[in-house]
C-alpha cells in the first residue's frame, strides 16, 4: 500500500499554537504507531500530551520526535522554498494502564492544566499476552486495551465537550477483533491451555469492547466525533514481542511475523495515517460519520457483526459502568 494512495499530512489543516491553541492526548505515544501519530500532531501545531508510564521512554521518544520533526520540516523549506511551520508541544502525563487509580490521576492532572480537549486518542495497546490479572482484578488485555482508556475518555468527557470546535474521540481497536464470532460475556476469562490460542480469544474480546464503546460514545454523546479504527497488519510493533521471545519458538514466530509484514504489512508510519486523518480531516461531520470504523489509511469499513451489534454494545456499556463503580469510580 503506498502511503500517497491513502493520505497525505500535508493536505491537512495545520495550526499555529501561539493563535490557536489546539490539544490532543493520547495514550502510548510514545513507539510503533502512536510515535508518528504524535509525529504528525506535533507538526501539525498540537499540544499534545503523552500518557505512558516509564517517564524515560516517553521523554526520550518526545526528544527523537521533536528532531524528526525539524528535520523534515528543514527538508520541505529548502524544496518548497517556504516558512517553517510552528510546531506544537510535547508533554509527559504519567499513566500506567495496568491501574485504574493511575488513569484516574492522569485525567486529573490533565483537567487541572486544560479547559478543552480536541482530540483524545486511546492508542495504547498490548496484545496476546499470557493470563494475567491486574491488581484492579480485570484480565490484562481487556482492562489495557478497553477499560482502562473507557475510564480515561469518561473522566477527560468535560474537556473534550468544552470544545469549542469539533472534538474527536479516537479508540484503536484491530483486525483480530473479528475472531469473537458470538458476544461474550465480559467475566468470560479464557484462561485454557494452550495460551497461544485463547489468549487471541482475550484479545479479540478487548478490541471488539473498543468498537462498541465508540459507538455507544457516538449515541449518548452526539456533539463529540468519535471513530474506531484498524490501523493496519503493523508487524514491526513491539507488540509482538512475547512472542518472538519464546524459547525455541520463538524464531518461528519471528520469521512468520516477517513474512506476513513483508506481503501484508505496513509500516509505523502508514498505519497512524488513518488516525491521522480522523484527527484532523475536516471532511468528517458528527451528523455523517461519528462511531464508524476506520482501517488502514482511513478508509471507511464496517466491523463483525457482534461489535457492530448496538444491544451487544449496550451490554458491554452497563458491564463496564457497573464494574467501575464497584471499584469506587465514579462516571
């Protein structure tokens, strides 16, 4: 897939910061697509802040980032012959998503710093990973990936609905979210053997969960813009990590990841073009397109039957709600 055929950053609005101020947040912006992600906000004139939690990661990624971004920037004026565009800023907001007290922090810190948001972007992902549970007693994935980014968007709604312009909500969710073939119950753990096939049932109940709330978002808040996209076969993200570690498996994995990446796969950078877009594109209206799903470059698709399903995201909704405020958050 060439990268021209789906979007071009430069087509996009840019903003100067000093005269409008623009702001976006998101989680796991600091590797694999989230990196560009914040790439392109960064010089598309954003405020965006990082949320991720090993502080010498992110501000080591803001560091690279902010050097990419001069350097492509140099590279356009001497071909172009114009200014330089004002670039925005870069920001570290502590967040662990393994512990909701920690999401619950970061919203707070966020709201004490902002008055809007215009963009939230719930990136952060793990993936296929062994059973575990966190200390706030939800499977790993499920929580990472759905619930804890439910809580985030709950707790940051104020900022985004004081947006005085189009604010956008934007859940990553995945192509593997098509392997529930049936809604399942939330309390469903699939802790079986052997892991390597029931940890892809977790993870497609977790991304399925990210569909269903863009849409339940879509319905009960209709002045936010919210998307759910499929970023693309990225097979160059850690998130195949555990897997390639594996002893004596480990390079079998390895070498069918690159050859999956090699036929189907896009790179870092093609697969944040369709957040991109959905972040800045003013072709998007609340009235035509909020709660649809994206994929690879953002190009329009529809999700399985059970994530498409309103009273299946409907259930999941209630679930989630009621587990919370168990959990002493309130919504």
């Amino acid at each position: 897939m060439s990268l021209s055929q789906k979007v071009d950053p430069d087509t996009l609005p840019y903003y100067n910061r000093h005269a409008d101020r623009k702001i976006a947040v998101i989680t796991g912006g600091n590797s694999g697509i989230g990196w560009y992600t914040v790439l392109h906000l960064y010089m598309h004139g954003f405020v965006v802040y990082i949320c991720g939690r090993n502080s010498s990661k992110v501000n080591k990624a803001i560091k690279a980032i902010m050097a990419e971004a001069k350097r492509r920037s140099e590279l356009k004026g001497k071909e172009k012959n114009e200014a330089k565009v004002v670039h925005g800023s870069l920001l570290y907001i502590h967040a662990d998503l393994t512990d909701l007290k920690s999401v619950e922090r970061a919203a707070a810190k966020i709201m004490k710093k902002e008055t809007k948001i215009d963009v939230l972007i719930n990136n952060a992902a793990v993936m296929a990973q062994p059973y575990e549970v966190t200390k706030d007693g939800f499977e790993i994935q499920l929580q990472t990936n759905y619930i804890s980014h439910f809580l985030l968007s709950m707790k940051l709604l104020p900022l985004l609905r004081n947006c005085d312009s189009q604010p956008r909500l934007i859940t990553l969710s995945s192509l593997g979210h098509n392997l529930q073939f049936k809604y399942w119950n939330l309390t469903q753990d699939w802790n079986y053997r052997p892991n390597m096939i029931f940890t892809w049932m977790r993870y497609a109940m977790a991304k399925t969960s990210s569909i269903q709330f863009t849409k339940m978002m879509a319905i009960k808040y209709p002045d936010i813009l919210c998307f759910s996209i499929h970023p693309g076969l990225v097979m160059s993200t850690n998130l195949f990590s555990y897997w390639t570690r594996l002893p004596l498996v480990g390079i079998f994995f390895w070498m069918l990841f690159q050859i999956v990446g090699f036929f189907f796969g896009v790179s870092d950078e093609q697969g944040a073009m369709a957040t991109i877009k959905c972040a800045l594109s003013r072709d998007f209206s609340i009235e035509e397109d909020s709660g649809k799903y994206f994929t690879t470059g953002g190009v329009e698709s529809k999700p399985s039957f059970v994530a498409n399903n309103l009273d299946d995201a409907a259930s999941t909704w209630i679930w989630t709600v009621h587990e919370l405020r168990d959990r002493g958050f309130t919504l």
